[in-house]
C-alpha cells in the first residue's frame, strides 16, 4: 500500500501508524517537509494565518513547522493536504527531478508571475503524484516499465527533431497512419500519461527507468493529444541539460524543436502535403478538415504542417486559421466514429489493466484503485469487478 493511503487511513494509535511518522521522519527531515508545507501554502496562495485558520492550529504553530521546528503528525498532514488542495504524497515523498515544464509557464515562473509559479508547483505535486502510483504497480509487480526510446542520435534544431519524429514512428511500427491512441504509444515508447486536472497544458519527468507526464483535462481532445506528443518529445530528445539541443539551445529554441517533433509524430509532412494540391481554397480547406479529423489533431496544428510543407502560402494559412472546422465538420469526416483518445480516456492501458490486476489480487481496494483510474472508472464498477 502507499505511503499516502496509510497516512490517511491508519489511526495514529495504532502501533502501525507511529511506525508510519517514524518511516516518514527516516524518509525526509522535519525541515525538508515544513519547507514542503510552505511551498503548498505558498502556491494555493494562503498566509499562514489563512492555513492555521482552515486546519485549526495557532498561526506560530504553523510558521513553526514549516521552519521544521515543530513535528507534525499524520491527522494535521491531511488536513493541511486537504486545505490546499494538494496531494498530500507531495509532502512525504522524495521529489524527482522534473525535466519538463512548458516554456511560456516556466519563464513567467522564473520571472516572478506569483500566479504562473503556483501553477508551476501545482503541476509537479500531481506530476509526482502519478509517478508515486506507476511506482507502486511497478514494485508490487503488476507493471511492466517499457524501455525508454530515446533518441540516440544529435538533434540540434528542428530539422533533427522532426527526423525523431519518424525515428520514433518507425520504432513503434506506425508508419504514417495516424495515431490512435496518444496514451498507448507514449506507454509503448516507455513513458506514462495520465489526463488530470491542471491549469498548465502539461509536465513530465524522468525518475530512474521510469518516464511519467501529465496533460491538463481542461484542453479540447486534440489539444490533448497535441500537449502529450509534446511532452513525450521531451522524453525523446532529451532534457535541457543531457542532450546537445538542450546544451546548445535557449529554452525557446528548445521548444520550438520539441513542438516540431510533436507536430511530426502526430500528422507527418507526408501526409499534409497532398492538399495543396487541391484545384481551390474551398477545397484544399474540405481536404485539411478530413486530414485533420483522420488524424486527429488540432486545427492549428495542420494548417501549421501545411504551410510548412508549401501546401499555401503565409495568406491562405492565416485565413484557414481565421475559420476553424466545426465539431460537427470534423465528426462528418470521421463518418460521426467515436474518437475517445485522451478524452474519456484519463489513464494509459497497461497501466489500467495492472490497476484491475492489482485490485483483484486484494493488493488496493477499490476506492484507491478509483482514485489511481483518475476518475475513468466508478467505485460501483470496481466493486463489480473485485467480485466476479
């Protein structure tokens, strides 16, 4: 069982759960979990009074502990886990390098934007969040973790991240039909999503053989499956601070390759490039609607990779952004089949089925396995499930 579900379910007085506090104090310093409280406090943008209020302590005690000189125990832990909105595993567990964060997000962070910083927090506590429930199918041993593609070849600029693109299409035996699911090839290529709540696009990170990302359910589906390409290029080509484009290249030239790869594993040039050879502007437009609706993506995102392959120039590009494609356009193209990738799907499927594995050998009960879902599945359901 996780740290977290023994905090929140095992009484105090019980033998087990002072063991959990003196794991915890093993685990992280007193001033390293303050520090923790702080930043939680911080980001939900409280003052220490505001939190003392919510939780029902003095307002000393509170700046007490977060300097990590008054002890806390695992009821207040949840309630101020509770009062901030915040996964209380992000108090407790070590915390793993984030090696990707959007660059517009990140910047206006460094820079001082108070509200872009909360969110900045926010996004790598429930990115740490996911990783701490892959981990634990992974050491229960009901999840495989995939080999990570990584692309072992230099990408310097765009050029070389698009060749990545169809490195990566060409490991995972794609070719250049699109992609169904986002969630299974990200899996595939070793790297794990999951759709959750975020004011952010998306996060990811790296922690030893084990890749993990979020992307915000506040997107439409193609813009979805637009952030999850995105953040599984940063898997592919590197972090800022390993691979050559990261070394050489200033965060927006980063992103700007990893937006590249993206837009290339998710709607090849190849594939775009046929309808600029429509008789008119009417009907190169029909034709980009059924392109993008086949494979999927945002309307932005295939007027963008057809202009870049020379299919219209700069003032045709601009006007077919101007019109964006209805859902019922893009529905008739698709012949009105349902497309649930990364919509009604909030988890990838391996993942899923070591959920359901787990659940069924009595290792999780089925509100943590709902709650490990993100929501895909009910309690009822589960519970059918765990008695058949």
């Amino acid at each position: 069982m996780a740290c977290a579900v023994v905090v929140l379910l095992m009484p105090l007085t019980t033998p087990s759960g002072c063991a959990m506090i003196a794991h915890m104090q093993e685990e992280l310093s007193w001033a390293l979990i303050g520090e923790r409280v702080r930043v939680g406090r911080a980001a939900a943008g409280l003052s220490q009074q505001a939190l003392a209020d919510a939780i029902g302590l003095e307002r000393s005690m509170v700046s007490k502990l977060e300097k990590g000189d008054r002890r806390v125990d695992a009821v207040e832990l949840t309630r101020i886990a509770r009062a901030l909105h915040w996964p209380l595993s992000s108090f407790l567990d070590p915390a793993p390098e984030v090696v990707s964060r959007r660059s517009a997000l990140a910047e206006a962070a460094s820079s001082g934007d108070s509200d872009a910083a909360r969110e900045a927090h926010r996004a790598e506590a429930v990115l740490s969040e996911w990783l701490r429930d892959v981990r634990q199918l992974v050491d229960d041993g009901f999840l495989r973790v995939p080999r990570l593609l990584r692309c072992r070849q230099r990408v310097t600029d765009v050029d070389g991240a698009r060749r990545a693109a169809g490195w990566l299409r060409g490991e995972l035996g794609l070719g250049e039909g699109p992609v169904d699911s986002v969630a299974d090839v990200c899996e595939r290529a070793g790297q794990f999503v999951a759709v959750v709540p975020l004011r952010t696009e998306g996060a990811s990170l790296i922690d030893g053989e084990i890749a993990a990302a979020v992307v915000s359910g506040d997107q439409a589906p193609g813009r979805r499956r637009s952030t999850g390409a995105h953040e599984l290029g940063h898997m592919v080509l590197g972090d800022e601070f390993s691979s050559d484009l990261g070394v050489h290249a200033s965060r927006e030239e980063r992103e700007r390759a990893v937006e590249a790869f993206a837009a290339e594993f998710l709607l090849p040039g190849g594939c775009v490039s046929p309808v600029g050879e429509e008789a008119d502007e009417e009907a190169r437009r029909e034709a980009l609607v059924r392109v993008s609706a086949t494979y999927r993506v945002s309307w932005t995102l295939a007027v963008t990779q057809l202009r870049r392959t020379g299919g219209v120039g700069w003032d045709e590009a601009r006007r077919l952004r101007a019109c964006t494609p209805t859902d019922v356009e893009f529905r008739d193209a698709l012949g009105w089949k349902p497309q649930p990738d990364l919509a009604s799907v909030r988890v990838p499927p391996r993942y899923a089925s070591a959920v359901v594995a787990a659940l069924r050998a009595a290792a999780i009960t089925p509100a943590r396995a709902v709650e490990m879902m993100r929501g895909q599945v009910t309690t009822e359901e589960l519970t059918e499930e765990a008695a058949d």
